[in-house]
C-alpha cells in the first residue's frame, strides 16, 4: 500500500490474495484443503467492497480477467507468464499498473509475456473422402486461430465421415508436428454408415454386418456402434 496507514482511503491501496474469486461468502478471504495442493483461498469480491482497495491482484486462476470491484477499485486476474498445458489457452503475460503518487490515477495495461501461445483447435471433416481434404481443412483451422510454428496446438478432428473414406491420421500428425514447436492430434470422427447398403453385400463387411443384426443379444439401439467399431477394428484402426 502506499502511503502510512494500511488502507487509508487517502492512499492509493492495493491488496494481494491468492484464491478463486466467489460471489456468495461474506467475509474476506477463507481456506480449504484442496487434495494434492495443499491450500487454496476462495475470496469473496461482496466481502471485499467498501474496504478501500483500489487493486486487488487474485491469483489461482491462471487466466487474465479484470473487473469492477466496487466504486471505487478494481480486482485483476493476472494469470500466469506461460500456459503450462492446453486447459490454460491463449495470451499470458503480466500486468503493469503506473500509479501517479500525487493523485492516485492507475493505469492497468495486460502486457503478452509468453514466448508460446497454446491453442485447442478443433476441425470438422465431415464429407471429405481424402487425407488430403482433411489436411487442407486442418491448415484453415490453424489460419483461423493465428497460430505460428512457435505455439503448441492440441488439434481434434470430428464430424462424420463414409465408411469408405480414406485417413490416414499417422500422415496428418506428422503433417501438423511440421507446423509447431509441440503439437498432438486426436482422431474423433465417427462413421457414417447406412446399413441397408451392407445386408446384401458379399463381403466380409457385409458378413459382419448381417451377423450383427440377426444377434439378438445386441440391443436395436447399439447395434449401429457395434458395426462402426467393427468396420474400424477392420481397418487397423485403434478402439479408444
């Protein structure tokens, strides 16, 4: 705080507490135990108005947000200068705040620090038929978001595709490492598949369908998911 007496509401005053913010206690800040963290503060902003604070710096939540606290302060989110995994997206950095001593005016100004950006992206691919269309979709997505090839990326594919489509997703994550200082790719599509176009089939998939759909202990509801994972196990693709 500056100025000689804690919160002297003639001095410019600033309080730092480490917890998650909550809207419904009435006191200042309390302690829980939280399992393989020790402690954590969960601080009430209604407890906290009225006290003279012109900042209030809150710590926990590793994202940057900044609020009214009340008439007369605000309290800030920081975050953290790095995102330690892909739950903590987006710009970090820190907060620079230029007080002038003699009239108690702030300036806040969130200044980008990390050297990384982490981004959870997501591509749908439903309809196309090639690798190729699935990467060209991907390269979109990483255009959209602003990525560059020093950031991480945690990229799901999804959507629907034919059962016929060809994928080859070891391509696609060697496609996307190329493109990143860290990246993974998760495989989450499903199969679009009409089964009335397997039950005259003379195929093994045709085979497998028709077995599925005359087993009696498989319920109607699932039997659609029981060959889909069939048709997938058929092509060498892992079941997760």
């Amino acid at each position: 705080m500056m100025g000689k007496k804690a919160g002297d509401p003639a001095c410019f005053n600033i309080v730092m507490l480490h917890g998650q913010e909550s809207g419904s206690r009435p006191g200042g800040i309390s302690e829980r135990k939280e399992k393989g963290s020790g402690y954590a503060g969960t601080v009430s902003i209604p407890g906290l108005r009225g006290r003279g604070i012109d900042y209030l710096a809150l710590g926990h939540i590793h994202a940057y947000k900044k609020a009214p606290l009340d008439s007369r302060g605000v309290y800030c989110y920081p975050g953290c200068l790095e995102g330690r995994g892909f739950d903590e997206c987006g710009p970090h950095g820190f907060v620079l705040l230029e007080i002038d001593e003699k009239t108690g005016a702030m300036t806040h100004r969130f200044v980008p620090f990390a050297r990384r950006t982490l981004y959870a992206l997501q591509t749908d691919v439903t309809g196309c038929l090639t690798t190729a269309q699935m990467k060209d979709l991907m390269e979109d997505t990483i255009r959209a978001a602003g990525c560059t090839n020093s950031d991480m990326a945690d990229m799901t594919l999804c959507g629907e595709l034919d059962v016929d489509c060809e994928k080859d997703i070891g391509y696609l994550r060697m496609s996307l490492e190329s493109k990143f200082f860290f990246s993974r790719l998760r495989d989450a599509t499903t199969l679009r598949i009409n089964i009335e176009d397997y039950l005259y089939d003379q195929s093994l998939r045709g085979e497998y369908v028709r077995m599925v759909m005359a087993d009696p202990s498989v319920p109607p509801e699932d039997k659609t998911a029981v060959i889909r994972c069939g048709f997938r196990a058929m092509d060498g693709e892992e079941l997760l």
